[in-house]
C-alpha cells in the first residue's frame, strides 16, 4: 500500500511539471502571437514605411558628415536649443538663389527630423533670390526617398507634402525669402547655395546667418547621372538634417 501512495504521488508531480511547461510554452506562443515586433526607436511617429525605412538608413551615415559641417550645424543646433530653452519657438528659413532643389529639400527634412525626434516649436520656411518653381526632378527625389507629394498644377505649383497619412501638410512653392508667408524677423538664414550667400551678405530680420551650402544636382540635368544626383543630394540633406536634430533636446 505504501509503494502505492508513493507511485501515485511520483506520478501526480510529473504530470504537475509537464502541465506547467505545457502552459508556459502555450503562453509564450500565444504573446508571441499578440504582441508583433516594434520600432527600437520609442520618438519615431508612424511615418510611411519606405520613409520610415529610408531613416533608419542614413543613422549610421551620420559619422561620415564632415568635420567642418558637423561644427556649423552644432552652431546651428545650440540655436535651436538656446530657442527652446527660452520658451521661444525656432524659426528657420532655408535659402538658396532659385528656390527650386535645395532649400525645399532642406526644409522638409528638417520638419521631418524634428518631428521624428518629437522635437516641438520647430518651423520650417525655404526662399529664394529669385522666383521659379520647386523642381520636379528633385519632387521626384523625395517621392523615391518615401514621402507623398500632391501636385495641384501651374507653373509654380503649391505642392503638399506628407511624411505619414496623419502628418501635416507641409506647403512648397517657389517664392523670395521675404516672403509674406515666411518669417520677417527673429528667424535664422540657412544658405543652403554658395552664390545665394555670397549675393546676399545681409538677409534683413535673420537674427542669425548659417552657411551650409550643397551641390546643385542641376549640373546633371539631362544626363544619365542625373537621378543618381538627385538622390545623392536628397540623401546627404536628409543626413546632415537628422543630424542637426539630434544634437537638439526634445
């Protein structure tokens, strides 16, 4: 009778264990199953996947800036800080002669980083010297890097552009950095040209100048580098914009 109750009960503690494990393992398989994979980055909004994509693949390249840019957008963030701290918003005007490439990339990149790093009272604004269109090449650039351009027509359509399906309309057009729609005082001139920087030395209400100017992609206009070019280009702004974000505090 003894080595009965003994057998019984060496039998109930097996089934016990493997009941547990049983119910452990049917756990684990169902929070797998409830609980899908998210993003390592907690401040990244739900922007368009091959936006979203395209981000996370210029953060290794953010090493690569060159020394002496890194140190003019490092002046270009403490700016910013030094807005925030003081309960003031950050007003940046992105200015290059035609208004057509570059400030425009610019200043949708750099909506885009700070709205990425959850960055608030950042405003983006671009000009330029002369008034023209924002180019179709380089709209086709930021199309191919993820975001959603609407194009409503005319010679100088105001385009708007979405970094996600519930992001903000983000206006381009071509127009002089004086713009009524653009800030008159209390606002930083980034010269994103060499020759808008050096035909305009002193930019009226910019309560700070920074040069940081890129190569135009339209030398390679109707050759076969030319979409290489635009993207090249696309890629560095969105590069060199993250970083400048990153140096700023939420």
């Amino acid at each position: 009778m003894k080595r009965l109750f003994v057998s019984i009960l060496f039998l109930s503690i097996i089934w016990s264990c493997s009941s547990e494990k049983n119910s452990k393992t049917e756990l684990a398989s169902d929070e797998e199953k409830s609980f899908p994979a998210v993003s390592t980055n907690l401040n990244s909004p739900s922007m368009y996947p091959v936006l979203n994509q395209y981000i996370e693949s210029i953060q290794s390249e953010m090493e690569n800036i060159p020394a002496g840019r890194k140190k003019e957008l490092q002046k270009l963030a403490l700016y910013i800080q030094t807005k925030k701290n003081s309960g003031e918003a950050a007003n940046l005007v992105f200015i290059c002669t035609h208004n057509s490439r570059r400030s425009h990339m610019s200043q949708l990149w750099a909506a885009t980083a700070a709205e990425y790093y959850g960055i608030s009272e950042i405003f983006t604004f671009s000009g330029g010297t002369e008034v023209t269109a924002f180019n179709p090449k380089a709209v086709a650039a930021m199309e191919r890097a993820g975001f959603t351009v609407e194009n409503p027509g005319g010679s100088n359509p105001n385009y708007q552009v979405r970094f996600a399906d519930n992001g903000p309309k983000m206006e381009c057009f071509s127009k002089i950095y004086d713009n009524p729609s653009n800030p008159q005082e209390n606002f930083v001139a980034i010269m994103t040209c060499s020759e808008a920087d050096k035909n305009c030395p002193f930019i009226p209400g910019a309560s700070m100048r920074s040069p940081i100017p890129y190569e135009d992609p339209k030398d390679f206009d109707g050759t076969p580098q030319e979409q290489a070019a635009y993207d090249e280009r696309c890629r560095q702004i969105a590069t060199e914009m993250f970083f400048l974000m990153s140096k700023v505090k939420a």
